[in-house]
C-alpha cells in the first residue's frame, strides 16, 4: 500500500551495528508522538533491527517494511532492508562487520537524500576506522557528504540551545591544525556560519565569536604569530564583507567567563577546541549539523558508545533532538523558499525570530 504524506520523510543510517545506534533510534521511535511531526524511515535491516527489539524488550514494537520512501506509512516506522543476509552482531566490538553494514545503510540513505527521495537524513554513529573502504576514505560522516554532494566546502555545525559552535578544521591530526588555518577557509567557513544562522535558524544579524589558535589568543605575538598574520586579517575582511565576526578570544577564557552567551555562534579553529566545551555545555541536548549543503543532515553528538552497547543503557535524547533539529531545518528552509518572491515577508519573518 502506497501511504501519501505531506509530513516530512526523514531518513535514518543505523551507524555501527555493534554500537548503540539501533538502540537509540528504536528508543526514539518508540514514543508515538514523533509520528505526528515527521515520517522516520530508517535503513538497515529488520534482522539487526530485532536483535536489539529484544535486547530493549519492545516485544509490541515492529517496523513497516518497504522499498522506496515514497511507500512510507506516515503513522509507522519504516524500514528499507539494505541487504538479506544474516549478520553477527556482537554489541561493543569494534570489527569490520560493524563497519561493513554501516557503509551499506549510510550509503543507501545518502543516495536517497541527494535524490530527493526524503527530506532529510539522522546519522547514527559510526566508526571512522572500520568503515573505511575503497567507497569510504574519508574521516568521517561531513567529508563523505560533502563529497557525495559535490559541494565545495561545508562546516561542522554543533548545535545546542546556549550555544552553537563551528569548526575551522574537522578531523586533522593535531600536529597538522596550523597547516590548514588559512585566512580563505577562515573566512569560508564563516560565511557557512552566517548564511546557516540566517537561512537554518533565522538570525537576521548573527553575531560570530572567532577563538584564536594558539593559548591566550597567542598573547601579541608571543605565543604564535596566527592570530596576527591570519585570524585577525581574516576577521578584518569578513566585517568588511558583512559579516559581524568578532575576535580572536582565548578559548579557555572565553568560555570560561561564559562570553558565548553573548554570541549567536563560536568559530573554533580545531575539533578539540570546540567540542570539548560544546560537549560539556550541551551533551544531552546538543547535536552536530552538516552546515552549507543543499541537503539537511544531523546526527547526535557522541559515538558508538561501544562500552553500553547492547546493555540498555544508551539515552536517546541527542538522537531525538537531532531528528527534530533536522525537521525545524527543513521546514524553516521550505518556508524561506515559499517567501522568496516577497522579501518584506522574509524580512519581517526573521526580525520575529531575533
């Protein structure tokens, strides 16, 4: 039976078979009341799916199983099966099985997403070791996309609800980091910020902190001469582009003090700087958003959890502000696009929203 909707289709990865993936997105879907915002269709298998059914003793839970999205009952999850065979599911080890069927589910969903078959896309966690393939070299979920997409550069967007944080390198090896702080892709990544923070969020006139690389903001010159000769060039020419960007701040400081209350986003320059205290601030609310791509994607913002997997002990509320998060992106871009033609609407909608 072919279902029709106009609720929002969101496609779900199930991650690592061997985390807790599964766990949180049968914990999430369980709770009938996400039906009434959007249509899950999760890609796996219903065998892995009710390994874990089991394990969290859902015994009335169950999935609609269907081929295409647009088969999807908007009042039920579904599920697309992905391959048939049987899989050895062994909950905390890290293994290639576990990478294997990862791949297979992210990269059916992620085909779907570019095709237009669903809105949006969850990413459950995977590991960045052993899902590496000749399909898949790359560190992690925001380089494949981005590359899938073939979009020019994307941003590693965490969002909480006090405090938004994004990243000038992702996943570089520390020793690397200077090498790749560049005034280009500063000012690249801050103008992903602003055109995400207005177009994803409606903040008409973001106001960006950018951090400094080195300790103390490199303390005149003392302690490192990035911020001089590349951070605060690049701030100079983003304010000249329009661009509220403000810096660089100390990191330790910064956050410290609690300065990012007084901003509507942090530009990081490395991983670490970022999620550390992104994580401390917001860990049980907080998510990472794919920011710059013509598609949505989100996920939670933490990994496998191989530790309690398969011990029900995963809390699923990163997971399920994720796909809200993704649903609010979707609609807000969708109601921006039916406005387009009348930019006094536009304007008023977002100066509502400030």
């Amino acid at each position: 039976m072919n279902y029709m909707s106009e609720k929002i289709k969101i496609g779900i990865s199930i991650g690592d078979v061997n985390g807790i993936g599964l766990e949180i997105i049968l914990k999430t879907l369980v709770d009938p009341s996400i039906y009434d915002y959007c249509t899950p269709i999760v890609y796996g298998t219903t065998k892995v799916a009710s390994f874990y059914r089991k394990t969290l003793s859902l015994g009335d839970f169950n999935f609609n199983v269907i081929n295409q999205p647009d088969q999807a009952n908007p009042k039920r999850a579904n599920m697309i099966n992905c391959w048939e065979e049987e899989v050895k599911i062994e909950p905390g080890v890290a293994n290639e099985i576990g990478g294997k069927y990862a791949f297979l589910s992210l990269d059916k969903a992620t085909n779907d997403l570019i095709a237009g078959n669903i809105d949006a896309l969850v990413t459950a966690p995977i590991n960045k070791h052993t899902i590496q393939n000749p399909d898949f070299d790359f560190p992690g979920h925001t380089e494949y996309i981005q590359h899938k997409t073939g979009s020019k550069d994307s941003l590693m967007f965490l969002i909480g609800e006090d405090l938004k944080v994004g990243v000038v390198t992702g996943h570089v090896p520390v020793a690397e980091i200077a090498n790749h702080i560049t005034k280009e892709v500063i000012l690249s990544k801050l103008e992903l910020m602003r055109d995400s923070l207005k177009k994803d969020f409606w903040v008409q006139k973001p106001k960006i902190a950018v951090l400094g690389l080195n300790p103390h903001a490199g303390d005149n010159g003392l302690i490192g001469k990035e911020e001089l000769e590349i951070i605060t060039p690049a701030i100079e020419e983003a304010q000249e582009k329009g661009i509220f960007a403000f810096g660089p701040y100390s990191a330790d400081g910064f956050f410290a003090t609690g300065a990012h209350l007084k901003f509507d986003a942090v530009l990081a320059m490395y991983h670490d700087q970022g999620l550390i205290p992104f994580k401390y601030i917001e860990f049980h609310n907080g998510i990472n958003f794919t920011a710059g791509l013509t598609v949505v994607r989100t996920s939670p913002d933490h990994g496998t959890g191989y530790d309690i997997a398969g011990k029900n002990q995963a809390s699923e509320s990163s997971f399920r502000e994720a796909m809200f998060s993704a649903i609010h992106i979707v609609k807000r871009r969708r109601e921006i696009a039916e406005l387009s033609s009348n930019p006094l609407k536009i304007n008023k909608l977002t100066k509502d929203r400030d």
